[in-house]
C-alpha cells in the first residue's frame, strides 16, 4: 500500500472500487457558525479552502473539542453541488467505520456495569455457536474482538456486497451473522469467514467482528444496541442528530456522497447494511464533536460522563499484535493509533463509495477532532483530511 498511515487506503483497496481519475473543481468554502451561517473567512477557512480545493473535496465538516467541550464546529462547501446546498454544522454525513468507536463504548458501558469481562468467551451470550474450525477449542473472546485479533476474516464479507442502495438493508443482523458464521449458513465458509490465525494471535480488520459486538451488546442488555446508544451515549450527550438507520435521517440535511468516475463527481445513492454496528451510522459534525470531547477527556463532556475515566483509558491503551500493518503504530480497544504530523495519536478512519471520513484524539491536551467529507478517497484527499486535522489540533476556539 502506498499510503501507509490511513485504515481507509486499506479498506477502500478491498473493496475494490473504481479507481478514479481527479479534476479540478472550485468550489467555494463557506465557514459556518453553530447556526450554519456564513462567518468572516479567517486564516483557517482560507487554509481549509485550499486543500479542498487541491483534494477535489465537494463538502467538508470539522469539529475541535478540549478539555471535554466543543469549541469549534464549522461547515464548508456543498452537501448538494447541484442544487448547491451547502454544508452547515448540521448536515447529516455517513461516518461509515468510524461507527466502530461507538459500538466499542457501547460494549465498554456493559463492562462498567459487570455485565460482562473483555477476556470471557463471547460464545456463552450467543443463540448460536461459534468457534474456528481451524481452532475449535480456542475461545473468542471479547478483546479479541475489539482489538481485531478474533480469526474472525471479513474473506467472504468482500466477496458479497451485502449493501442496500438507497434504503435499510432487509437482513437482520441475527440473519447476517448466523449466514456467516454457523457452518449451516447460506454464505458459510471455514476458509474464508475465518483466519488460519488462532484466535487472539494475529490482527486482522474484521467488520463482520464488530457486526457480532453490537449483536452481542443487544443480547446481553436484552436492548437492541441502537436503543442502548441513544439512551446512554446520544441522549446523554445532546446528540439528536445521529441515526442508525437510512430511514431515520431527513434526506433534506444530508450530504450526497460522492464518487469520482472519468474526472467528474457524480452523486451516490446512500447505502445501507446489515452489519449495521461496524459502520452504519449517520451523524452530523456538531453532534459527533460531543463524543469525540468526551472520547479526549477520560469519557466525560460538558459535565456528563458516558465511561468512567479508567475505561477510556483502557480503550486508548496501544497494543502491538503480530500482523498489525506498519501504518498503524497500535491497536486500542475500538480505536487505533498512528503518526500525524510526527505524532502518535489515537484515531479512527472510515471510508465507503462517497464517504471520508475520521477523528483524532490528543489525549495529552484532552483534545479531538472530526473531519467529515462527502466523496471518495484519493491520495490527496487523505493527505488534504491529514493536514486539516493537524492544523485544528493546533488552534483555539477561534480558528
């Protein structure tokens, strides 16, 4: 892989999408306040301006948050080109894998409240068994999962587009997991929906792992994952602008996404899927700031605590797991680790057909920060998402 420091180079490549050629578009950045007005350009609009226009980026959203409050929430550029709506706070943009962070809280909670232990097997919450068959008495267990050490291989998920264009997939996610990972499921494949690895020994990005913590989740809080999340992490928060499902985010805030085919944008229909906890979410930049200061401040923003302060240490603590790729410099419990800008930070990037997206942490100054885009990677977007990101860590409430 040429680009090294981003888990969405990774994913992009196995999903095997189009390449794409680039071409310049200018478009006007437009940097908005909290209420999606037009603000003063200053050096930081005219910075973010620059490297959207260099990336070819229609639409863009950023967030800051320190010290466990959100300082800056701006929007620039178009969630519609055609119809030129332009980005505001507010847009509703696919976060894609950087749901995962997410439904990782969402497990930690049920550890806080005992409900569970990260070195226990996951299989005795199940309705169905699992095991490796290349390891059939090696347990899989819930680190594992978290840290994508289970053997759990995403092989056969690449294989099958499992997406729903412009709607909510129909297959539940019990279906899904049940139809990949029981020897009797319709796309069941020991050599291919698990690793050779014995479980726990090797990194291997696993969204169909994460699919199984969010089913698990629901099992043992007898609550769908969705509902948990709203009540203790959205609620709590003041995030009422994040949703799990297609239906259930205004069409007239979201951002169209966008891919890059013979050197033009074209729009995308939305997709949905059933692996629904692995990257489904829909959230918008003044939402997702609250949980990135929480996420930067030992699990606490604006006063409310959504993990205790040991936890999130927890979940930021790196390991480095053999086959870990060299672009990243640690695995966390749902988060990762890599260099910006020379610096080791937690983070976490998510891509899809029209989708860019990612959130760094600096725990050191209790900081984070989101980037939102609406079209698909290329190489200088990701260098354009590197560099914004390192200047926002950088400067104050203002810009």
């Amino acid at each position: 892989m040429t680009d090294p420091d981003t888990l969405d180079a990774f994913l992009m490549q196995r999903r095997r999408l189009m390449g794409a050629g680039l071409a310049a578009l200018a478009l006007p950045a437009m940097g908005k306040n909290r209420s999606g007005h037009a603000t003063t350009p200053d050096a930081f609009d005219t910075f973010v301006a620059e490297q959207m226009r260099l990336a070819n980026i229609p639409g863009l959203a950023v967030g800051l948050a320190r010290e466990g409050n959100v300082r800056l929430v701006r929007g620039y550029g178009y969630a519609n080109i055609e119809k030129r709506r332009p980005v505001t706070v507010d847009t509703q943009f696919h976060i894609a894998s950087i749901t995962k962070t997410v439904t990782a809280a969402a497990i930690m909670q049920l550890a806080d409240d005992g409900r569970l232990t990260l070195d226990e097997p996951v299989a005795r919450h199940l309705d169905f068994p699992l095991n490796n068959p290349n390891h059939p008495t090696a347990p899989i267990t819930f680190r594992e999962l978290l840290t994508h050490t289970s053997s759990l291989s995403d092989a056969k998920y690449y294989e099958i587009d499992f997406r729903v264009r412009g709607q909510d997939a129909t297959l539940s996610l019990s279906d899904f997991l049940k139809n990949y990972l029981v020897p009797t499921g319709s796309v069941y494949s020991s050599d291919k929906c698990f690793s050779k690895a014995m479980p726990g020994s090797t990194w291997d990005y696993s969204n169909v792992g994460y699919a199984l913590l969010g089913y698990l989740a629901s099992r043992i809080a007898a609550k769908d994952m969705r509902q948990q999340t709203r009540e203790r992490i959205f609620a709590p928060l003041g995030m009422h602008d994040t949703h799990w499902r297609l239906s259930d985010t205004p069409r007239r805030r979201s951002a169209i996404p966008y891919d890059m085919i013979d050197g033009v944008l074209k729009p995308l229909e939305p997709v949905g899927f059933p692996d629904w906890p692995a990257g489904m979410l829909r959230s918008s930049v003044a939402d997702f700031t609250r949980f990135v200061a929480a996420s930067a401040n030992g699990g606490t923003a604006q006063g409310v605590r959504i993990l205790r302060s040991e936890t999130m240490a927890q979940m930021l603590d790196m390991q480095t797991p053999i086959g870990l790729p060299d672009w990243l410099t640690g695995q966390g419990l749902g988060w990762m680790a890599s260099r910006l800008n020379g610096a080791v930070k937690p983070n976490h990037w998510g891509g899809d057909p029209g989708v860019f997206t990612a959130v760094y942490l600096d725990p050191a100054s209790q900081a984070g920060v989101v980037l939102f885009s609406n079209a698909s990677a290329s190489s200088q977007s990701k260098s354009a998402i590197r560099s914004i990101a390192s200047r926002l860590l950088s400067v104050d409430a203002h810009g």
